[in-house]
C-alpha cells in the first residue's frame, strides 16, 4: 500500500524526474490529476502521484505521445490490462516497435564496431615516417566491412 507521506512540487520533480514547470503543464492538460492545496495554496503530492509521474516518464521514453499515454494513467495500478483489449494491443505494438527499434540500433553499434576496429591507430608507428615506408593498413570500404561482418 502506499504511504500518506506528503512531497512538495519541489520534491516530486526531483523523485519523479521531471521539471516543476512539466508537472503543472501535465496537471494543465490533465494527463496528471490537479494537487491537493495546503491552506497557502502549496502543492501536496504523494507516493501514488510520484509513481504516476515516473510511469509517465518512462512512458514517455519509449516514444508514446503525451494523447497515447492518457487512457493508461487513467487506470488504477492495480487495474488489470488484459480487461482493456484495444489498450492491451496497442500496447503490445508499440512494444513490437520498440522491439525493431532496439534491433535496429544494435545493428548500427555493429556496424560502429567493424568501423572502430578497421580504424587505424592514432599512435605514430615505430619506425620511422619517411615517403618510402608503405602503408599496410586495409581500405575501409564497403567490401571490406560486409568481409569482416561475416567473419
């Protein structure tokens, strides 16, 4: 269960991750339920509101629009997804998305990989820099990264 412990504005940003100006915005746009007021007007937070704000975070992170997050912050923490069939499915594509993405990037830090180790060194060579001496490094080209790839 979460505890009745009370943060300021102050403190739910830094907890949260997100900018005291982002979470009034969020409250603005009613993606984030307006704060309780102390009798000065002050914000009060509290854990639930902090886990909805990460949650928005991390939501956030994995590409979903501000519009796309609603519908989930809507729901309970305890509510179960699979008795919201469109919200579980759309969920599940985007994580296919992000899935392909993932898979995307590691294909590209390969690609870096290959690039780096064919890269040569910065260090001056042992022996001497005269015109004469002869270039043993490999070309880097297409032909020979797609060779090294498959190596």
């Amino acid at each position: 269960m979460y505890s009745s412990e009370e943060f300021s504005i102050k403190e739910a940003a830094s907890q949260s991750g997100l900018s005291e100006d982002t979470i009034r915005y969020y409250e603005k746009i009613k993606l984030l339920p307006y704060a309780q007021r102390k009798s000065n007007r002050h914000r009060i937070y509290h854990t639930m509101d902090i886990e909805k704000m990460k949650l928005v975070v991390c939501l956030k992170k994995t590409g979903l629009s501000l519009e796309e997050m609603k519908p989930y912050l809507n729901l309970s923490f305890d509510s179960d997804l699979t008795d919201y069939p469109d919200l579980y499915e759309m969920l599940q594509q985007h994580q296919q998305t992000i899935d392909k993405h993932i898979q995307s990037l590691q294909q590209i830090s390969h690609f870096i990989d290959i690039v780096l180790e064919r890269t040569p060194s910065l260090r001056p060579p042992a022996t001497s820099c005269t015109d004469d001496a002869q270039d043993h490094r490999v070309p880097l080209n297409r032909h020979n990264l797609l060779k090294s790839s498959v190596s």
